[in-house]
C-alpha cells in the first residue's frame, strides 16, 4: 500500500481506538506487557543479542535466567527494558521536552559499562575498540555494505554540532508538522545518518521513533527483527532519495500496533507466532519459490538419470581417460553399483567397449526387480607410470550416491562434491567442470612421480 494509503487506514484505526478507550486496567496491563517483551527482544536481537523471546520474557518477568548467553547480553536487555519504561514516562509528560542530554542517557542506559567490541577503520580494516557509553564516537564507524562499499556516518568532529542542530530541528518541526508518523520516522532516519555513538545508535533510534508516538497518543510500534531486511531497505531506498520509503514503512508498523492494542480493547487473544515460527514460514515460502527438488529418487527415476546424465559423463571420463593410458604399462576399468536391500554390491573390472550395454541391462534388472540403487560409480585404474621406477597406481573415476531427492557426484580429487535434483538435465559446461579438476590432478602427479 502507499503511504497515503496507509495513513487514512492509520487515521480510521485510531478512530475506532478512540472510541474503545480508555482500556480496562486489566487490557492496558496485558497490552503492555506484550509491547514491552516484543520491543525489548526484537530491538535488541536486530543488533545481535541472542536471547530467545522465551528467555528474554522469563528474565524481564521472572528475573531469571537459563541458555548459554555472555552476561552482557541479560545487562543489556535488562537495561533496555530500564530505557523503555523511562521514555514512557516522559511521553506521558506532555510538557517535557527532547534535549541532547536525554539521548545521551539513554545511549549509557542501554550500553551499561564500557566494553570492547570489533569495528572496521574509515577504510574497512578490522579493529578493536573500547565502546564507551554516554559520549558521542571518538573514531569514524563507518559499515562495510554488501557490495564492500564503505558507507560513512558523520565524523566524530562533526557530531556534536549535528546534534545539536538535530534537536533544534526537532523542536522546530514539532510545531509544523501535522502526523506524527512522519516526525517519528524523520528524527529515526536523521539519527542514524549522524551514528553519533559507537553503538546502540539503532536501538535509540525506536525508542526515540515510540516516544514520539505516545507523546501524540499512539501505540508503540515494534519492528521486528524477522523483518529486519525490509526495515534496512526502507533506509537505503531513503538514502537513495525516495522520501515516502520509511515514513511508509514506519506507517505498516503502526497499523500493526493499533490493531494489536484494538484486540486488547476487546479482550482478543494478542499472542502470536513468535519470531522462529515466522521466520520458518517464510523460510517455507522462499524454498517452495526456488525449489528445484521436483522428483523423488525412485528406482526409476534414478535408472531414467543414469541413462541421461550419468553415462554421458562415464562416456567423456573415457574419452579423456584414453588419452592417457598409452603412457602406462596397463589399466584397468571397474564399473559397479550398490543396491538395497542389504547393500548388496556388484562390481566388473573389464577393458572390453561394451561397457554401456552392461549398465543398460543392469538398470533393466533393477527396474523389474524394483532394487533402490544408492550408488554407481565407474573409475580408471592406471598401472605403472612409464617413465618412471614408480609402481603405484593411479585412479580416475567418479562415485555417484544416490539420496531421496538428489544426487551426489564425487570425485577422487579434491575438488568440491557436486549435487543435481532428479530430473534436470546436466549441462555439457557440468560434464565438463566435473572431469576437468580430476583429469588436471592426475596430470598433476604423473609430473610429480619420479
């Protein structure tokens, strides 16, 4: 939806708020603490902190604690939730104002104490550094994009002046600007342009966005660490010039938060899929889009893929296998494969053509006695290196193991295993990337033998 559209859905949620409120004492507490475990837990994990929603909700609540966490991760969830609980206070208190100091304090809230964490230089080397709380950044910390761009914040020396002309403009626009969302979302975007700390500066920046929020009436919104790639792409499409990106994406955020605190109103059940159980389904949606595992390994489909695809490789290994076998005293070749039930094997050493008319009618006696085949594998035994007094063997062949949806094709080099879907045709390039590695290690070592 735009953001046009988003905002008269805004404006008819909170009519309908209005007329549900004041909640219940009971609903406001149930509201609340629901809001306060999500914000806390999700604001914290887009910045790395492992605690689970459960742990999280059983050391904020309960104040107990179990998983395997670095204590720092409890002290700063622990005093987020100190954070949150502080900017709720001075929401409710329509004549206090923003000041400097305040985002100050709440960055040493957050952080705690002192600690030293990685961080890249102004040209993307690493470094350790001792993060202080309270004090605007001494040294750049500027990102490293995906691209291995480097992305600058403003530097430690133009800070202080920037926000402090972030407040002036803050004070400024809350009496020009008519919808909240937008000086929320405004204040979050140039804050974090700034980074004026060394950490926590995104952490700040939603509580900032919710003070803002409850300061005019609103629910507090939670961006959600499943959806942590939207929230960044909102930024980057900001950053890229599109005004109406974040204020949007803040906007759905709200709708979220109004309808939730609307469920409370009417004593609805506010529990959701908790953060693994989304981030499942969406896993579910991505690979059902992708999905190339289309046919199960049955014994037909397997024989149908060795015909297709695997004796055309056997073929090109032999090809190439032939031009070196003239500089060995003798060779052999070994073709065999495995079967269920029990694993039963049947191997043939032979140097006679008519090799391919042999797996053809082993892959017809295991279509009619419908064997599952788990492996096939056909390999060269070169004997005796000409050239030299060196009597070890040398091999050349591929092992092919056959799984429910897949198949793996391996290789005696060290080059890496390869795996195909049944049912999709291997390309001639894949023939090729496949007998080319093995067939420069054989060279390889006929050059080392001495």
């Amino acid at each position: 939806m735009t953001l046009s559209e988003n905002l008269a859905k805004i404006n008819l949620l909170r009519k309908g708020l209005d007329e549900l409120r004041p909640l219940s004492n009971e609903a406001e507490d149930k509201l609340w603490e629901k809001l306060r475990l999500e914000w806390n837990y999700n604001s914290n994990h887009i910045e790395g902190n492992t605690l689970t929603y459960s742990e999280t909700k059983l050391l904020l609540l309960f104040e107990k604690t179990t998983g395997d966490h670095e204590k720092r991760e409890y002290d700063e969830m622990q005093a987020h939730d100190v954070a949150i609980h502080l900017i709720r206070d001075w929401a409710y208190d329509k004549e206090r104002g923003l000041t400097e100091a305040d985002i100050k304090n709440l960055n040493k809230i957050i952080l705690v104490k002192p600690y030293w964490k990685e961080a890249l230089t102004y040209d993307g080397q690493q470094t350790r550094r001792q993060i202080k709380v309270g004090d605007y950044k001494e040294y750049p910390n500027s990102v490293k994009l995906k691209s291995g761009q480097m992305f600058h914040y403003a530097s430690p020396e133009e800070t202080p002046r920037l926000m402090q002309e972030l407040i002036d403009w803050y004070r400024i626009r809350i009496t020009e600007i008519k919808d909240p969302i937008y000086l929320a979302a405004e204040l979050h975007y140039k804050l974090i342009r700034i980074h004026p700390f060394d950490d926590g500066n995104g952490r700040i920046a939603r509580l900032l966005v919710n003070y803002i929020l409850m300061k005019n009436g609103y629910t507090p919104i939670i961006i959600k660490s499943a959806d942590k790639e939207n929230y960044i792409t909102a930024l980057q499409k900001a950053d890229a010039g599109d005004e109406a990106a974040f204020p949007n994406y803040m906007a759905e955020q709200l709708i979220w938060a109004l309808e939730l605190e609307a469920k409370a109103a009417k004593d609805e059940n506010l529990e959701e899929p908790d953060d693994i159980d989304k981030e499942i389904a969406i896993l579910k949606k991505k690979i059902k889009q992708e999905n190339k595992l289309t046919e199960k390994g049955t014994p037909e489909n397997i024989c149908n893929t060795i015909e297709e695809n695997i004796i055309p490789l056997f073929k090109m290994l032999e090809k190439r296998a032939n031009e070196l076998k003239d500089i060995f005293f003798d060779y052999d070749r070994i073709m065999g494969y495995k079967i269920l039930p029990g694993h039963a094997e049947h191997r043939l050493g032979s140097k006679e053509s008519d090799w391919d008319i042999l797996i053809k009618n082993w892959l017809t006696k295991i279509r009619n006695e419908n064997q599952q085949i788990i492996q096939f594998n056909y390999a060269y035994e070169f004997k005796g290196l000409q050239k030299t007094i060196d009597g070890r063997n040398m091999w050349m062949g591929l092992d092919i193991f056959f799984d429910s949806y897949n198949y793996r094709i391996k290789t005696p080099d060290n080059s890496k295993d390869r795996l195909f879907p049944y049912g999709e045709k291997i390309t001639e390039d894949d023939l090729q990337n496949l007998i080319k590695p093995m067939l420069r290690d054989i060279i390889k070592r006929i050059k080392d033998a001495k």
